[in-house]
C-alpha cells in the first residue's frame, strides 16, 4: 500500500517503506512526518479508508477530495432532513454544491437504505428548491421513499440469520447491498419507480462471490413480497455467460517465450537499478511498479517476488533503507510463500530496530520453508535486543539443528559476535579459529578472527591475519581496512594512509576507505585534508552516518567547538535512531564543558535509546566527573545489571569505590595478570592508582611503567603518562612530572603540569595552566587548581590545605576523570 | 489500576524518579522538576478524534465511546494485519485478560492534543476516570521498539503509575527534557509532543477501563475549520455539546 485515505478524516497517509507521512485536505501543502507505528491510529475513526497505490501527491489528493465530498454531501443531507431549524438553509446550500461533484448516486445508494428517525421539515427546505435543484430532488426524494425505505429494510432484516455462513459474512454483505446501491434499487422498484428484474439482477451479480447468496436474495426478495418477470435461471445464464467473457479475454494474452521474457526482465531491471544509482527514486519505483505488474499479468508471483527482491538488494547499496523495506515488503504480499521474501524483510525491519516485527517475520520465514535462516534471524535479534545469553543459546541450537546447511558457518559467526559483544574474546577467538578450519571459504570468519585478537590487544597477530584474509579474499574490503585500521592503531599513520588509499581504489563504492583516510588525517592533526575527505564522503555517500560523525569529531579537535555542534547536531536530525551520533553529540558538549548540558544530552540518550549501555555509562561517567560519586556507583550498579560482563562499567566502578576508600571491593572488581584489551588496560591502571593511594609507591610505578611501555591504545596510554604524573608528584620528582604530562591534553594533565611547573618555580606555565583551568566546570578540578595556586604562591591567598591534601586530590581527580 | 498500583511498579517508579532527582540535582534544576510535577497533578485525559466520531458520541446519550477491539467484535472495523498486530500483541502484555476493555487517552495540560490521532479533540472530566484510569509511559507500540522488547516477554517494571501518581511518572521520564532554564509556559509541550510541532508524538497515555459516554465529556476543543460544510459541522457540533453540557472551544 502507498496511500490510505478518508473522507471521514479528512485525511491521506503516504507509506513508503519505513517513511510515514499524512496530509490534511485543509492544508494540503503540509506533510507530517510521523511514527511507523501510529499508522493504526492516524485513521482510527474512518471507515471509509481506501488505499491506493500511488504516492503520486495530485493523484492522492484528487481521490481524497472525492471521498471528503461523498461523506459531506451524506452529512449535509442527514442536517437538511434534521429538525434544526436554524442549519437546514446552509446544509441544503451545501449539499446542493457538494452533489455538483458527482457525489449524488453515493448519497442516495446511502440514503435510501436506512429509514428517517423522523419527519424532514420539507417546510423550510421548498423556498429554495429551485435555487438548489439538485438538493431539493434529492431531499424530495428521500422523503417521499421513506415508506418504501423501511419496507425493504425490514425485509433485509427479516431475513434468517442461519442463511449466512457466519454473522461477519451478513455484515459483509450489508455493506455491500448499501454501497453498490442495492438496497436503493429495490426501494425504487418497490415504489414502481424502476423495473424489479434489474434490481433482483444487480443484486445477484453483486452479491455471488459471498456462500448461499443466491438463496439470500431470494429470501429478501421475497420478504420485500415482489414477482419477478425472469427466471433466477435466466439470471444464472446470463451470470455464467458474463464469466465466460471474462475468461476469454484472459486468454487471449499472447505468449512469450520464457527467454524472451528473462531478458525483457533483466534490461528492465538494470534500467530500475540505474535510476537508482542516478538517484531517480521515484522513477525507479515507477518502473519496479510496471514491471512486477507485468510478471504479475503472466501469473508469474514467484518471480515478480525474486525481481521485488532483488531490486531491494540493490536500493540498500545505495543506502535506501525505506525503499528496501517497501520492496521487499510488497515481495511478502505478492507472494505469501515465499519464505525467502520474509526473510529479507526480517533483515530490513532488524537493521530500523523494529525488532518485534523482525522476529515475527523470522518466523514466518521459517514456517514457510526457509528454518534456517528464521533460526539465525531470531538469534540476530536477540543479539541485537541485547539479551546475549538467549541469542548465544540460539546460535548454538542453529549450529546443532544445521550443521551440514550450505550457509551453516552463520552460527559460527552468530556465536563469535555475541562472545565479542560479551567481552569474552577469548572465547570469540576460539570459535573463529575453528570455524575458520572447518569453513575456509568464508571472509566473515577470516576477518572476525583478525578483529578479536584486535580486541586482545594482539595487534601484530591481527595485522598478519588481516594480511592472510587478503591472499584469500581479495575482494573483500574488510580485510583491507582491518589491515588499514591496525597500522592505524600501531601509531604507523603514513602506512595507514596508504593502505587506505588501496581501499579507496579497489572499493570506490564504499564509504569505509574514505571515512578510515579522513580518521587518520585527522590523528596527524591535517584537520583540513580530513574535512576535505569527510565532505566528499557525505556527498557520495550521505545514507551513511560515519561520515558525519567523523566530520563532527575532526571540526572538534581542530577547535571549531559550535560548527562541530552544528555538524552532530545536522547528523542526528538525519539519523535519529543512531544511538553513537546522540553520545557523539552528549561527549562534544561535555568536552565544551557546559557539564549541565551535557547531562541532560545523556538523559535524553538513555530515554530514547534505553538498550544502549553506551548511553548508560556517558551518564555514569558523568557523574563521577562531577564528584557524584554515590550517584555515579549506582549509575554504574544499574548498567552491571543489564549486563554484568560489561568490563567498561564494572572497571569505572572500582574507580569509584577506589576513590570512596572501599578498597577491597574494588579490587575485587579488577581482573588478575596481564591486560590485553583496551578495558584490562583501564583496569590495569585503577589497580596502580590502588597502590599510589595506599602509598605503595614501587609497585604504583611498576605497574604505570610497565602499561606505559606495553599498552598499545593511545588513548589508554595516556592514563598512564597521567598516573606516573602523579606518582613523581608524590616522590617530589617534579621535572620526571613534567614530562610526562607536558604533551598531554585535557584538565588531568594541566592540573598535574601546573602543580610540576610550580613547584619548578616556572610560573609562566604554571599561570598559563592556571588560566587554562579557571573555566573549568568541575568544582573538584577548580578547588585543586586553586589551592596549588595558593600553595605556590600564584594566587595572593594563604594555602587552606597540606600539601598531602593536594596529592590526595589529584590522586582522586585522575581516577574520576581518567579512568 | 491494581496492576499500576502494585508493589514492583510503584518501586521501580520510584527508583526511576530517584535517578531525575540526581540528574536534576546534578544540573541545578530540581525545582523545576518539582514545579512540573505540581503543575503534572493538574493535568486531564484528552482523546483527539475526528469531527464525526465526537458529533456520533455527543448526538446520542446512550452511545458509549468505543474501543478498537469493539469495533473489530461489532464488525464495524477490519483489522489491518500489518498495522494492527502488533499492537494487539502489546496492549495484551499490559493488560492481561482485559485489554478489550481499554480506552486509550493522552495526558495533557492546557489546550494541546495529539493533531495525527485527530482534529478535534475532548477533554475527559478527572472525577469521571480517575478510579479507573492508569497511565503509561508513551505508545506502547514505540514502547516496546524503544525497549527492544520481542512479542514473548513482559514489559519492564516502572514505567506506569496510577491516576493519582501520574506525576511522578511524568517527572521520571520527562525531566530530561527539563534544564533550569524550563518556563512553566513550556511544560504543557514537554508533557506532550505533538508531531505537528516535532518528528512523532511524544506523550504519556492514559488507559482507562471500561465504558464512558459524553457525560464524561468535559469539552471538546478544535480549529475553526476552513471549508464551507465542515464549518456547518462544527456549528452543528457546538448545538449538540451545548444540549449535552459539555464547554466548547475554538482554536487557531
């Protein structure tokens, strides 16, 4: 369906794929844009809803303009033939207009069906019979067959309800004898206005298609107690004879020859797919509507189904989701059997996180055939629906009941993601390594493999891996980007580049290479080149979020803070249902430092995206940031909850009860031996802030060191330029301080640099970090600062604190921001 | 109203309206969330309908305002499968055994109602509903998308509240959209979103058990409209309201 519409409601809804819209007639030039799931309820009170398929505006609007004006004029006549004295004049005025638009035969097949509760006040009505003739023969007519009106009625009503197979079939044709005017034709006849064989004929004809209908309208025809002048068996001949016709003009379709017609459906196919790329949608859509109608014709669903199908596949290269669902869709309806059709529309629906409508049509895929991939598609979803455990279950029974399905490698797939997700890389990496034996001919098990031992901090065994996927898949582009994005990550950015310059060349069509180019620009600080690569990425590619957020991300660290705003802001007003663009956003404003803002950015990330711990733990963080650190435990309790693996949450919450002095539950929090992945690094290092607090300062420094010289995250690398920063501070070692924070951002950094520089006597720096610190919005971080002030003399006032009291602070601070 | 009221909802209300206490606190707003949540107690039950649906409801004292599965019962009304499905699935998970016998409504303050649900719209008198109306988070349909909730499980503890708690539920999930900036003036467009103004309807629903008929009607609001017949409706509808007691009012 592409339009519904009512004239009761005044009112078209355009459905095109996951894109809803409605249009009042009052404002035709207003298209609302609603929620996919207030379809049911936009036209709850018609019931006169047509649907149409067209989302031609004019061709809706007429239709609606139409059906506003039969439902008018059908009020209007019901106020004439009221007794209000006072709205009888206008309402006759309008029905008169109204019935100018061919809306007379709807009103009287209507009209003439039901009888009068009472006496229309024809009084007030004859004075403008003549100004408004077409009301008046119409009003004057109602009137004078209220007797017949009734009379047929009743013998409507009179007919025994046994006679129908159930009460909804009565009710069916009810409707029917009201709209197609059946009951109008037998008042007229019953008033000796019209001949009785027509009636008794139309009514046949109309109501066949419904069990026993012919003895119903005997039945009604002889309550109504009128003689036919034909035989029901002249009705029947003629009923056959029509049918016969009917036939016959359906077989004198010519025949084409089964190549013939593959070709013409193949050149038609390729013409679709290129106004597709040309970005014709409408045209493209046009053409698919012509050409399924066509396979349609020559009874060929099946087909017309695959070609819905396949033209879907190709709208989703090209990044138009709405189109896909519509497609693939309208495949579901055309061909109810085709287990493959629901398939894919499981697929659409699971990546718009509709996923209750994915789920359902899993299923239906399975029922009609395809058990395998229903089985992985309800598995995908309780992936995606974040229930881990229930999604590892279901793969795992994928894997069992399929094990010798020519695409049973997807569980093994299935099984290795959900272990990532868990953060059990361990595990995901077993799981690859065998699927990989077992299904060497399959990329996603290859390049899976490589991305988990990334996860595990393996970064020269993914390099390799990525590099061996290549010999076996070179045409699959995530082997070459993994292989880009590890350079990346070894801090090799000229090698990185050009790696993803190979990409570009080898996959113009994909948006990756040039979003993994414009990232590594941007890490070497060429913020313009990346702006550059970015932009022609969103012009190629504008179906695609990265893009977006990675201009976003680069105006951000090159300083231009509101065009960065403007830019994730333009992003989420594009892609409202992305949840990383929302905590992209909720970040930027943290970093800008309106922390109030920011909160609330976060609030609103955790309402719209509940399922997202990422929103969860941004909230979480902070609050610990502004020394919330009771809230910020619970924060962190709630996301355990949902998820108790998840590391990010479990280790942010040691730094809490670290900083609160629960030591030991924190450490019971923390994992033992040596830290692999980006989170055991955060762990790694709270367990060094563990012993820098306790006064250990040894094996504070062994550990810091150790992650400095080990760790092969930047970001985590940080952390412990920090935390050796604050241990030196501690040994009054302020020149080994220095170093280690003088290249390093952010308000940690400048805390510990200013305390260094000091305590150096380098009080220019000192004041510039100062000046640096004054807006910051923490109040932990602007008591700190000022005190160092105080204590070293940058500010006029005595110190109010020990010197002990400031490192015991900065201590706290690195752990609340840092960890 | 048991199922609302209950131990396990009424605590996880409370626990959510714990974590707006922190945010609001953390922000410097929670004055505001309190004067919402004043301002919440005064809120209404609004049904926006077509013209006609409301005339047909006002017209006839004996008419009682139906529901969709009544309608389906009647026969008046086909289901669509697409549309309607799921929605079926979801009303059942809220209200087990009875859902047939919900009416649906949208919590309001001042004059603002839901423009795709209709037009036109009536304001429920409270002393009429409030033994028997409880309210829920929002659609329960974008609920359940929201929540990543599948057919076969129970929907999630907190996010419904009795008639007389409808504030707290109102402060647990609007007071992100609060600041210290928040004018009282804007709350009525922050209790309910109307997709007029922005991308879908945001709101709180109010479920409300069993029958009601147009005594319950308070008023009934709407827009001059425009052509020539319908403004004849509308009169015609301002005499039948007017006849049944019930205030009426134009809006731009």
């Amino acid at each position: 369906v592409n339009a519904l519409i009512s004239g009761i409601a005044a009112r078209a809804v355009f459905i095109e794929g996951a894109t809803v819209t409605y249009v009042d007639l009052d404002s035709p030039d207003d298209f609302i844009a609603v929620h996919h799931a207030d379809i049911g309820n936009i036209l709850a009170d018609a019931s006169d809803v047509v649907e149409i398929q067209s989302t031609d505006r004019d061709e809706v609007l007429c239709k609606l303009e139409e059906l506003w004006s039969k439902d008018r004029a059908l009020r209007m006549l019901q106020l004439a033939l009221d007794d209000d004295e006072e709205l009888i004049p206008e309402a006759v005025e309008f029905l008169d207009d109204l019935l100018q638009k061919d809306t007379a035969d709807w009103v009287l097949n209507l009209a003439l069906s039901w009888p009068l509760p009472g006496t229309p006040r024809l009084d007030i009505i004859t004075p403008c019979k003549r100004k408004y003739a077409s009301a008046w023969e119409c009003i004057e007519k109602v009137a004078d067959l209220q007797e017949s009106i009734a009379h047929v009625r009743t013998a409507w009503e009179e007919i025994d309800l046994g006679m129908f197979h159930n009460s909804l079939q009565r009710v069916q044709m009810e409707s029917v004898a009201v709209t197609d005017g059946l009951f109008r034709k037998f008042v007229e006849a019953h008033a000796g206005r019209t001949n009785w064989n027509e009636a008794a004929l139309a009514s046949y004809m109309k109501l066949q298609s419904y069990k026993n209908s012919r003895a119903i309208v005997q039945a009604w025809e002889h309550n109504i107690g009128l003689q036919r002048t034909k035989s029901i068996i002249e009705y029947v001949t003629l009923d056959l004879s029509e049918e016969e016709d009917f036939i016959d003009k359906e077989e004198q379709a010519v025949p084409v020859g089964a190549w013939e017609a593959y070709q013409r459906v193949k050149r038609a196919q390729e013409g679709i797919i290129d106004r597709l790329k040309r970005g014709e949608v409408s045209t493209a859509k046009k053409f698919a509507v012509n050409l399924v109608q066509e396979q349609l014709a020559e009874g060929n669903a099946q087909h017309a189904s695959k070609t819905l199908c396949s033209l879907a596949q190709e709208a989703k290269k090209r990044g138009y989701t709405s189109l896909q669902l519509e497609w693939v869709q309208h495949a579901t309806i055309i061909a109810p059997d085709d287990a493959w059709a629901f398939a894919q529309t499981g697929d659409v629906l699971l990546n718009l996180y509709r996923l209750a409508e994915a789920d359902s049509y899993f299923a239906q895929a399975a029922q009609k055939g395809d058990k395998h991939y229903g089985s992985i598609g309800h598995a995908r979803v309780l992936k995606k629906s974040n229930k881990l455990e229930e999604a590892l279950a279901a793969f795992r029974q994928a894997q069992e009941d399929f094990p010798d399905h020519p695409e049973a490698y997807r569980a093994w797939a299935g099984i290795g993601e959900v272990f990532r997700d868990m953060d059990r890389p361990e595990e995901a990496l077993e799981i690859y390594s065998k699927a990989v034996q077992l299904f060497p001919n399959e990329d996603v098990l290859w390049c899976g493999r490589a991305a988990t031992m990334k996860d595990l901090g393996e970064l020269d065994r993914a390099l390799s891996a990525y590099q061996e996927a290549i010999i076996h898949f070179p045409n699959t582009i995530h082997a070459w980007a993994g292989t880009a994005d590890i350079y990346k990550e070894l801090g090799e950015l000229e090698i990185a580049l050009s790696r993803y310059d190979d990409v570009i060349a080898r996959f113009p069509t994909e948006a990756i290479g040039y979003c993994g180019r414009a990232d590594v620009l941007r890490e070497q600080g060429n913020f313009e080149d990346a702006l550059t690569v970015y932009a022609k990425a969103i012009d190629k590619f504008g179906f695609d979020p990265s893009p977006y957020s990675g201009r976003a991300e680069t105006l951000r660290d090159w300083g231009r803070l509101d065009e960065a705003l403007e830019a994730y802001s333009c992003a989420v007003n594009r892609f409202p249902y992305e949840p990383y663009l929302r905590n992209g956003r909720a970040n930027l404003i943290k970093f800008m430092g309106d922390l109030q803002l920011a909160l609330q950015a976060y609030d609103q990330n955790v309402r719209d995206f509940p399922y997202s711990l990422f929103a969860l733990t941004g909230r979480a963080n902070l609050l610990k940031e502004l020394g919330k650190y009771q809230e910020a435990l619970n924060a962190y309790d709630d996301i355990v909850a949902k998820r108790a693996e998840y590391k990010a949450a479990r280790y942010a919450k040691a730094a809490v009860l670290t900083i609160m002095g629960r030591v030991e539950e924190a450490k019971a929090l923390l994992p033992e031996g040596e830290p692999r992945t980006k989170d055991e690094w955060v762990a790694y290092h709270i367990r060094g802030m563990i012993h820098l607090r306790a006064g250990e300062l040894e094996q504070a420094l062994d550990i810091f060191t150790h992650g400095l010289l080990r760790v092969q995250f930047r970001k985590q690398r940080a952390y412990f330029h920090t935390a050796l920063a604050a241990a030196k501070l501690s040994q009054n070692q302020y020149k080994e301080a220095l170093n280690y924070v003088k290249d390093q951002d952010g308000p940690v950094a400048n805390l510990l640099e200013m305390h260094s520089a000091a305590a150096l006597g380098q009080h220019e720096l000192a004041m510039e970090c100062y000046t640096n610190l004054l807006d910051d919005p923490r109040e932990n971080v602007l008591v700190l600062s000022e005190e160092i002030a105080r204590r070293f003399g940058l500010a006029k006032s005595a110190p109010l604190h020990s010197e002990n009291w400031i490192l015991e602070k900065e201590a706290e601070i690195v752990l609340a921001l840092a960890a | 109203v048991r199922l609302a009221g209950s131990a396990e909802e009424s605590e996880a209300l409370t626990e959510r309206l714990r974590n707006a206490e922190i945010s609001a606190t953390a922000a410097g707003y929670q004055d505001i969330l309190i004067d919402f949540g004043n301002a919440v107690l005064a809120s209404k039950a609004v049904i926006a309908r077509t013209l006609a649906a409301i005339q047909d409801l006002l017209d006839d004292a004996k008419a009682n305002y139906t529901t969709y599965h009544h309608q389906l019962q009647a026969q008046a009304r086909v289901p669509n499968e697409g549309f309607d499905k799921v929605r079926t699935q979801i009303e059942a998970a809220l209200h087990p055994n009875f859902h047939q016998e919900i009416r649906y409504a949208a919590l309001t303050l001042g004059n603002k109602w839901l423009h795709s649900y209709g037009k036109f719209a009536m304001i429920l008198r409270t002393e009429m509903i409030e033994n028997r109306a409880t309210l829920f988070e929002e659609n329960p349909s974008i609920f359940a998308t929201r929540h990543q909730i599948l057919i076969n499980q129970s929907l999630p503890v907190g996010y419904r509240s009795t008639w007389q708690d409808r504030n707290k539920l109102a402060q647990a999930k609007c007071y992100s959209k609060l600041s210290a900036k928040t004018e009282r003036v804007e709350y009525p467009n922050i209790l309910m979103q109307d997709s007029q103004v922005d991308f879908g309807e945001d709101y709180v629903e109010v479920h409300i058990y069993g029958a009601f008929n147009r005594h319950s009607i308070e008023r009934v609001i709407g827009p001059e409209p425009k052509r020539g017949a319908d403004k004849l409706l509308w009169r015609s509808l301002k005499k039948s309201c007017e006849a049944a007691g019930v205030s009426v009012e134009s809006t731009k």
